[in-house]
C-alpha cells in the first residue's frame, strides 16, 4: 500500500503531465478545421523566425556585465557559432565547435 | 527501414539536442533526487511531462506538497508558450494522423526549433516521420538524461561546466541558418527587438509578453502589408 504523500506526489505529476498536453494541443484542436486558417498560415510563416530570436534573447538574458569573465566566454563563443555557420552552413559544426569554445574559456582561460 | 535516409537525417539534426538534453536532464535527476525522488520518479515525470522548465519547478512542488489546483494553475503559467508553439505548426502537422498525437506530447523549445528548420527538410521524402523521429529522439534523450542523473546523484567525475551553451548554440545557428536563407527579416527583428524589450521590463519572465508583443506585431504587419503576405 502506499502512502498518502506518495499517492499525491503521482496526483500532482499527473495534472501537470495532463494540463502540458492540453496547452499543447490547444491551437491544433482550436484550428482542426478541413483548411488552415489564412491568417494561422501567416503566422505559420513568419513566427519562427521571431520566435527563434525570442529564445536566442532568453538563453543569454542571464549574461551579467560585472565581470569579463561573466560575458566575454558569451560573446566569444556566440562569435564562433555566428562566424562558423555563415562560412561553413554546417548545423553540427556550429554548434560543437560554439559548445567545445565555451565550455574551454570557462573552464581554463576565465 | 523504409526512410533511412530520413531517420538519418532526424539523428543526426538532433545531436545537439542529445548533448544539451543529457545535460539538462541529468541536472533535473540530481536535483529531484536530492528530494528523496529516485530513478523511477525522474523516469515517470520525464515521460509523462517532458518539459525542462517545468520538470524543474515540479521538485519544488512535489517536496512542499502543493494542492493539485495549484500544480494545475502553475503549470498553465510555465507552459503556457506551447500555445503559440502549435499556430506555426498547425499545417506542417496537417494529416500526420495518429503521430500527431505523440508529436504533441513531445513539442518542447527544442522540438520546435528543430521542426520549424525547413532547410533541414529539404530532401526528406517523408515530412511527418521525420519530425515524429525528431520527437521521439529527442523525448528518448531527455528521459535517459533524467533518469541517468537521479541513478548517480552527485557522483559525477566530469567536469561538464559550461555544457549548457549547446542550446544557446543550437538557437544561435537556427537563427543565423533563417537569416541567411531569407530575404525579408522583418519577422526575425520585430523577434529580437520584442524580447529585448520584454526582458528590459519581466526580466525572467520575459517569454509570456514577448510572445504577445511578437503576435501582435505580426498582425500588426500583415494588416499595413497586406498586398505583400496574401500574394
């Protein structure tokens, strides 16, 4: 048998499993119609490129400028990332060469 | 396998996605297992939620107890930009059948980065599987990063510091693949300008409003530009 906390401890996972599916599905249940909305197909087209702008914003939102060694790792690897995929237009090479640059300035050089 | 070439190209478009997953993930395992919530835990949450942000958050919910309500409503404040994640996706998914139901399930920040790359697309003969592929895989990834880091805890030799950047990365080279690959960046700034802005004001609570002000100003657009958008 188990106990009550451990009961609403799967409680709790399970709404919030429940609710994320809802979120989730809602525009494509809202617009299951035979033909995508006109102005859904717009957004369709022009979101992702705002949206992927959004979360290049929210992954270095938390940069502080105190310090250089705070944002200079950032700006370097982000450098390397923005340099290499306009040369190369190599998906994994960019980020891997970005990734392994960060994570050595953090590491041995700041 | 009938689209290997396809389930190649899915593998493959998602490595990065598998370096920052493990990371992330196993993070969230040491995490809910400093709470008393072991492997069984990080592997039911991790199948059934599957988000970072609000795995995170749901350590500190399961250990103060909180009310179901509670967990109901702080969920659909965390998750709430998988509203906007499924308008763009609306048609691509169009007619994936039952995929779609697990595509839904598995439409995380990453996920969505990766099926919105449509120059990754570009030879792939069977669109819905490979982003079910990419959905999969990456779901595949973050449960075994979950439950990897609730089995080992804080017993970790690797010096993985820094390892997080492969997200940022991975945004970064998306965002700079879009760019080059059109010719109108209006939608690309009113994204860049709407998010600094937005973190200026809600610093982390930045994601909610930014989404708002970049659909409004989209709309905005397509109504002063009609003639160029309903071509």
């Amino acid at each position: 048998m188990m106990d009550s906390s451990t009961l609403h401890s799967i409680g709790l996972v399970m709404v919030m499993a429940v609710v994320s599916y809802l979120l989730r599905a809602f525009p494509f249940i809202v617009f299951s119609g035979k033909e995508t909305p006109k102005f859904v197909l717009y957004l369709g087209k022009v979101l992702p490129c705002a949206i992927i702008a959004m979360l290049v914003v929210y992954c270095v939102k938390d940069i502080s400028f105190d310090a250089v060694s705070h944002f200079l790792p950032y700006i370097i690897a982000g450098a390397v990332v923005v340099l290499l995929h306009i040369w190369k237009r190599n998906t994994l090479l960019s980020i891997v060469a970005g990734t392994l640059s960060y994570m050595a300035l953090v590491q041995f050089v700041f | 396998m009938k689209y290997k070439k396809d389930a190649k190209k899915a593998f493959v478009a998602t490595i990065p996605v598998l370096a920052g997953y493990l990371a992330l993930g196993f993070g969230f395992g040491v995490l809910l297992s400093t709470e008393g919530y072991g492997a069984i835990w990080a592997l039911f949450m991790s199948i059934t939620m599957f988000g970072g942000s609000m795995q995170y958050a749901a350590v500190g919910f399961l250990a103060d107890g909180i009310s179901l309500l509670s967990a109901a409503v702080m969920t659909l404040i965390i998750n709430a930009r998988h509203l906007f994640y499924g308008i763009s996706l609306v048609d691509k998914y169009r007619g994936s059948g039952i995929k779609k139901i697990y595509m839904i399930h598995a439409l995380t920040d990453e996920t969505y980065s990766l099926v919105c790359n449509d120059n990754a697309v570009k030879d792939v003969e069977n669109k819905h599987f490979y982003y079910f592929l990419v959905s999969l895989l990456d779901h595949c990834y973050w449960i075994a990063g979950c439950t990897l880091g609730a089995v080992f805890g804080t017993n970790v030799n690797f010096n993985s510091e820094g390892i997080d950047f492969v997200l940022t990365a991975l945004f970064l080279t998306i965002f700079v693949e879009q760019w080059m690959s059109s010719k109108d960046h209006t939608s690309a700034v009113i994204g860049v300008v709407c998010a600094v802005l937005c973190t200026a004001v809600f610093h982390e609570n930045m994601l909610i409003p930014t989404m708002i002000a970049i659909l409004v100003s989209l709309t905005v657009l397509r109504f002063v530009r009609r003639d160029k958008y309903d071509g």
